[in-house]
C-alpha cells in the first residue's frame, strides 16, 4: 500500500530537521556585511577622532607660552636663550629638546652640563651649570683653555685667572666647544692621573703643571714651590703626599723652592730645597 502523504512527511521532516532555507542563508550574510561595514566604520572613526585630536593638540593647544633658564653660568639668560633654537608659540611636544642641548653647549662651550625639559601645559625648563676649568695649554703664542673631559672652552691670549697654565703638550688642531685631541697619548693619561688626582685630594692653587720632560714631570704651587713629581707613576700618591706636607705646615706658607717626590713611592722620603732668598 503506498502512503500518498510521504511527500508532505518528508518535506516537513526537512524543515524540522533544521535545515536553513536560501531565504535564510540570504538574510544572514546580509546580516554580517551590516557587521563587517559597521565595524569597519567604528574602526575608521576611532583613528579620525585621534587623528584630529593629535592635529588639534600640535596646531592648538600645548603652545610654548614661557621658557626658564635656571643654574649658574657665565652667560646671560638671553644669551642662553638665543642659542637653543626652541621660541615661544612653538608646540610643547615638538619642540626639539636634544638638539637645544647641543646647540647651547657647542655655542656656548662655558656651560658645564645642560638639560632641556618639557614641563606642562606649556612651558620648558633650561637648567645649565658652569664648566670647571681644568688648565691652559699653551700652543704657540695662544692658550687653549679646558674644561672637564678637555673641552675646548676658549683659545685666548693668556689663561684666564686661578687657571693653571699647562706646558710641553700638544694639540691637534683644537677647536672651541670640541674635545681637544692630544698629539701624545701619553702625556694625556698623565694629564687625567693628575687631574683626578688633584681634585680627589682637593688640592689647589697649582699654578702651573710642565710635561716637557717625561721623566721629570713639574707642578707649581701657588707660584713659589715647583713639585718634581718624576716618573709618570703612582701619581695620585705623590699628589697625596705633597699636599699632607702643605697641610701640616710642613713647608711654610711663605716658602720658596723645590719639593722633590721622584722617589717618594720607593722610601716615602721627600726632599725640600728652599730657595736661598726663600
């Protein structure tokens, strides 16, 4: 016997089956391009509100109303200010802090160390300090005045005041605001040794420094007593011990003459040998 209705049984059986009509396959995608293009769209607003945020912050808002130079320095603040390349109106976060640093220590080889800040809303901070001058070297007729790790602070007729005059070393070629170039490496480890030697032991009023003979290395003290330091060695403890003799009045303030440390490192024994109108 045929059933007439398995036609209708097997349709419905479709349907109940779950089965998604083209109808309903059509309406879906339709449903996802919706999804897709509104993401799209959200996305594409998002980065146009912070585009235009980003332009409205660079043209608008953070403008440079104030720039402040603080610290001590031998030049004035409109000195300062005329070199650093960064002006009022200028936008905060584009101005070029780095390069202002350069400029004012390349053009301005008398200041130490300095440091260009961004301080909000809209203002900049220069804080600077002076360089301390090491000595004066003395090249030709000239002298090429150093500060901290040998920058060349000035080329001048004569050394400036309280600045030892240094002799028997070479430059190349030295020019104000770069670091000065040795012609002797030697003679620049010398240099340094006595140099952090000096201010470790905090010994001053050294007038002169001479390295004109490498075996007899000469320092001035307050412009009447000559130390013979020797051998470029053990230098921090000849420096040392030439400025306990000073402190404990060992050789008079008024004295004239030559301390003699050569041999210092290998008996402990310095020599003093007043000047005879002393």
């Amino acid at each position: 016997m045929r059933d007439l209705n398995s036609g209708t049984n097997r349709f419905a059986q479709r349907e109940s089956a779950g089965v998604p009509s083209r109808a309903g396959i059509r309406a879906e995608n339709r449903r996802r391009r919706r999804r897709r293009a509104l993401l799209i769209f959200y996305i594409f607003l998002f980065f146009a509100v912070v585009a235009a945020a980003i332009i409205v912050s660079l043209t608008v808002l953070f403008k440079i109303d104030a720039i402040q130079v603080t610290g001590t320095s031998r030049y004035s603040s409109n000195q300062i200010l005329s070199v650093c390349g960064i002006q009022k109106g200028e936008n905060l976060f584009l101005a070029k802090t780095k390069q202002a640093e350069s400029s004012i220590q390349t053009r301005l080889p008398y200041i130490g160390s300095v440091e260009v800040r961004r301080k909000f809303p809209a203002q900049i901070s220069i804080q600077v300090t002076a360089a301390k001058i090491c000595g004066a070297v003395k090249s030709s007729e000239k002298y090429v005045v150093l500060g901290d790790n040998f920058r060349v602070l000035e080329i001048a007729d004569k050394p400036p005041q309280n600045c030892a005059s240094i002799l028997g070393i070479a430059l190349k070629n030295p020019k104000v605001g770069s670091t000065a170039v040795f012609a002797d490496q030697s003679l620049q480890s010398s240099f340094e040794q006595i140099e952090t030697a000096l201010k470790g032991s905090k010994f001053t009023k050294i007038t002169q420094m001479d390295f004109s003979s490498t075996s007899e290395i000469l320092l001035t003290y307050d412009g009447r007593v000559t130390i013979n330091l020797g051998m470029p060695s053990a230098l921090d403890y000849k420096i040392s011990f030439a400025k306990k003799l000073f402190d404990s009045n060992q050789i008079k303030d008024t004295e004239k003459g030559v301390l003699n440390l050569s041999l210092v490192e290998e008996n402990d024994t310095a020599y003093f040998d007043p000047a005879v109108n002393s």
